[in-house]
C-alpha cells in the first residue's frame, strides 16, 4: 500500500510540472529575443560613449560579432536601418578620429578605408553612407544614380527609399558637417525633422532683396536625392527657411573641412 501511494504521488505530481524541454525552449526564445532586440540600442550607446570620451570596445566587439540575419530581422525598416547605421556612422567617426585624428589629413583614403565591421563584414564609411543609408547611390553622381554592382550585404540592408534629410544628420567630422544626435527608431521622422531643421537655420542665410538663399554645398552634391534644386527649396519652405512664396535662386556655400570633433546636439521635436 505504501509502495502503491508513493508512485501515485509521484504520478500526481509529474502531472502539475511543465516540461523541461519545452520551458528551455521557451527561455531560449527570451534570451534570443534580448538579444536581438539590443543591436539599435548598441548604435545608441556607441555614439553616447563617444560623447563621453569612453571605450566602446566592447560594443564595437558586439556589433562586428552579430549574426547576420539576427542584425537583419531587427533592421526591418527604413526607419531601423537609418537610425541604426546613422549612428554607427556618427560613433565610429568619433572614435577612430579621436584616437588617430591624422587620418582626416588623407579624407579620400579616410572614406573609403574598411575599418568598421558590421555582423561579420568589413565596410567603410562610403559603404555606409552612400550603399547603405542613401540605397546604393553612386557617391559623385549628384544622387542621380544607383549602383548596379551593390554587394549582398549592401542589398540586404540599403533602404527602399532615399531621405534627403540623413545628409543633416551625418557628421563626418569636419566643421560645417551636421551636429551629432543620438537617433532613435521610434521617434526617427520626428528626430530628422528637428535636426534638419536646426542644420539649415544654422547654415542657410536668405537674401531677398538678392532673390538669393545661400545654402550648405550638401544639397549641391547630393542634388538628387531633394528631387533636385526645386525639391531643396520646397524642403527650405516646409522647414520655414524661407517664405512660402520666395522663390530665390540657390547659391552653394563653401565647405569647411577643418577637423572639428564632439559637436553633439540635443533634438527638440515638439515642432516635427
């Protein structure tokens, strides 16, 4: 009898308890989940550590080490991919200039160096900018051409649609480049807004009695991707640069490419 009520006990009890195999699963699932969720807010906390004048090895370590198709399932928006590689940009600019500012002497050769390295794979700052954020734009084509021979890793994380508003928001590290921000993907259109905004008040200077605005040589270069000059001065109105009805020619200010490190800036998107 008591052999008998023992194995009913333990019978009764196997009946109450989840499976092991199915509660590793499930937290297998969670810890996946943490993790694949943390590679935007690496790209935060790369460029905060920047600002703080911190390491970031270890970060820098996390983001050359993360799966391909991992980093892949969270980038799964323009939004994610621009405030992601944005940031990327903005910290690894920061933290290799500070360490070797010489090599801004040589910015050719700066630019187009493989010195980060992104879920496996070697790229440059032309590979982020002009593959990945600005969808595989030829970088001298004025943003008139796409380039047919993009590389699979460029394809799986270029964005569908080019925003003219990420070329106030990168920072190359000369003095008339943009002001650093720290991006976030759920607030990215309102951010870009604000930080387009506060780049072309700083840097545009309208005449009107020359019929003339005066504007950073970025929407000369990068033409394209306002839809052309008349796309750029439709953008000037709707940031209120300019009057509504101003229809000024554009003249294209001179770029200063002094080194100039740690210009941050803090967004206020209560006007996006």
């Amino acid at each position: 009898m008591t052999i008998l009520l023992m194995l009913f006990t333990a019978l009764s009890w196997n009946c109450f308890l989840p499976e092991t195999n199915n509660n590793d699963a499930i937290n297998e699932k969670i810890a996946q989940k943490a993790h694949a969720s943390s590679y935007l807010e690496l790209s935060k906390q790369l460029v905060q550590r920047a600002k703080n004048q911190q390491d970031a090895s270890p970060i820098i370590e996390q983001l050359a080490n993360a799966p391909m198709q991992e980093l892949k399932g969270e980038l799964d928006s323009d939004a994610a991919k621009k405030a992601f590689f944005i940031n990327v940009y903005n910290g690894f600019v920061q933290h290799i200039l500070i360490k070797n500012p010489e090599k801004f002497e040589d910015r050719d050769k700066f630019f187009k160096s493989e010195q980060i390295t992104i879920a496996g794979e070697a790229l440059s700052l032309d590979d982020i900018e002009h593959g990945i954020i600005r969808g595989s734009k030829v970088k001298w084509s004025l943003g008139l051409i796409q380039d047919p021979f993009a590389d699979d890793f460029e394809k799986a994380f270029r964005v569908e649609e080019t925003d003219p508003r990420i070329h106030f928001a990168l920072n190359c590290g000369a003095r008339s480049c943009p002001y650093i921000a720290i991006f976030d993907v759920s607030k990215m259109d309102e951010q870009l807004d604000a930080i387009s905004r506060q780049f072309l008040n700083r840097t545009t200077t309208y005449k009107p009695e020359e019929s003339k605005v005066y504007v950073t040589s970025l929407i000369s270069w990068f033409r394209g991707d306002f839809d052309g000059l008349d796309g750029a001065k439709e953008m000037l109105r709707r940031y209120d640069i300019i009057p509504e009805d101003a229809d000024p020619d554009l003249e294209f200010k001179d770029y200063d490419w002094t080194l100039e490190l740690g210009n941050y800036t803090e967004l206020d998107v209560s006007q996006s």
